[in-house]
C-alpha cells in the first residue's frame, strides 16, 4: 500500500496541537550566555548529537482510559552523520519529553517541504530508548539551511571539542576529586537562580593549592551530581568557583572511574598532567 503523503497528515495534526498551552518554565542561567556557550552547553548535556531528516511524527495518546489518555510525542529521525554519540542505527524513534511545553513540535509539523529539510538533533537516552534534549535553548531541532549548513556543523564540531576532556582540563584553574554536601544553598552574591554547593575536597589533580572545602556552582541548575565527583573548577572574583563546561564540570566517580570519560582516576591524574605540560609549553614565552 502506498504511504500517504506527509504534508497532510503533518496539517490535520497542527491544529490541535499548535494551541495548547505553553506551561513550562525553565530556570534561566546565572549569567548571560554567549551563542557559542549555549552550543556547549547543549553539546554537555546530550548523549548523542545528529545530522539528518525529520522522517515521519506521531502524536498519540498512551493509558488511555475512557477516552481519555497521556499525550506521548514522538518522530522517526533518520541520521546522516553522528557528530557526537553512536547510537548504532541511521533510523531512530525520537520522544518529545513530556516537559516539553514550548512551540517546537508544532513548528516542525508546520514546516513546509518537512522531509527534504537537515536538520541537527541533541538527544538524551531514556531508558532503552532516546529523546529530544529538553532544555529549550538552544532547541533540540535545528534547521540547517544549505547557505548556512556548513558553518553551522563547523561550530557545532568546535563546540563538541570544546567538550573533550583535554579542553576541559586546561580551561580549569583547579582540578579536584570531591564531594558536595548534602544541603544547597544560594550563593552570596549574584544571580537569584545561582546555587552554590559546598564541596569537600579529597584529593587535588592541578591547580593547588586548594582549600579543604570549597563553594561551587555551575551556571545551570541541577548539574551538580550528588557523592564523589570531579570537580573542573575555575576561579571567581568573590571566592567561589564556578565549574568548566557546564554539565561536564562536575563528573560522577562510580567505583574509582569517571563514569562519563570510562577513565580510572589514576588515568585521569596522568591526563592531566599531560595536557596541563602540553599547555605550558604551547603558550608564548
């Protein structure tokens, strides 16, 4: 049998959806983010990023009872290239987080010659499966327009190798194995939104010396993880220490390994020294 044409479809499932109320609020950063921060910021906290077509979308309702059910969203996302992540398949199932309030689902039913269209997609895993990210900026889809398409990649790869443990180890002041303390707390001095951890130091890799405890924050909200971690820290004027490269600042240690990087500590402290040399010997003398 012969698929029906998507424009269609795509038209008769925007109207209900294009109207439904936008409720969610997301807390905003603790400073301004320039447009190359933000692309890192989405890049820390996406387990795979992708160039590729939009396929197909779905909007059904799951449990449903009486007629009445939970709206699950969802799109078939075939992936051209793997800039980040390997998910091992071209042609994926992608769910909209049920967070997700803001208009992107229904731009993309909306945008015209849909399937023809590039586009790059930050995804999370959830469960045995993968999502869109939720954070809303920058969006989890991106349009690349062909005049613009190669730029836009270019930084986006810029923004991944920003990522990558040896830049995040020279950009840090100071490198330390830690623990935060249960209770959060705002920090003295700046934004609202900031939260301040204090995080008890066990060991430093680089930059000492370093207090016993120390206060940290990432610009994002909720981006410290709780027990031992790796702590990528870079130093404010008021005291405290703001982490390096959003979400990877501060690093899960399960077992004696940094979980995100597979690497033990011990080869994390030989990394370390390595690229912190490599550094010294590249600047100007």
């Amino acid at each position: 049998m012969a698929k029906p044409p998507i424009g269609p479809i795509l038209a008769a499932l925007a109207i209900p959806i294009a109207v439904m109320a936008h409720a969610a609020t997301w807390i905003q950063p603790a400073r301004p983010l320039s447009r190359d921060e933000l692309l890192e910021l989405a890049v820390s906290e996406s387990d795979a990023i992708g160039v590729g077509r939009v396929a197909g979308v779905h909007d059904t309702l799951a449990n449903v009872v009486n007629g009445v059910g939970i709206p699950v969203r969802s799109m078939t996302v075939e992936i051209s290239e793997w800039l980040l992540g390997r998910p091992g398949t071209s042609a994926i199932e992608v769910c909209v987080p049920s967070a997700d309030s803001s208009p992107l689902f229904s731009d993309i039913l909306l945008t015209q010659g849909l399937s023809d269209r590039q586009a790059v997609f930050f995804l999370d895993r959830a469960g045995a499966g993968w999502s869109l990210r939720a954070y809303p900026d920058p969006p989890a889809v991106q349009f690349l327009e062909s005049r613009s398409a190669a730029l836009s990649v270019s930084d986006l790869r810029r923004a991944i190798a920003r990522q990558s443990p040896d830049s995040l180890m020279a950009r840090a002041d100071l490198i330390v194995v830690g623990s935060r303390g249960e209770q959060a707390s705002r920090c003295p001095s700046g934004a609202l939104e900031r939260e301040c951890v204090t995080v008890r130091v066990k060991n430093v890799l680089a930059g000492g010396p370093a207090p016993d405890s120390l206060r940290a924050y990432s610009v994002m909200m909720g981006h410290i993880p709780a027990g031992d971690a790796l702590y990528l820290l870079k130093r404010m004027p008021v005291g405290d220490f703001e982490t390096v490269g959003f979400r990877s600042g501060s690093l899960s240690i399960k077992s004696g390994r940094v979980d995100q990087w597979g690497l033990t500590l011990d080869q994390v402290r030989a990394r370390v020294l390595a690229t912190r040399a490599s550094t010294q010997r590249a600047k100007p003398r």
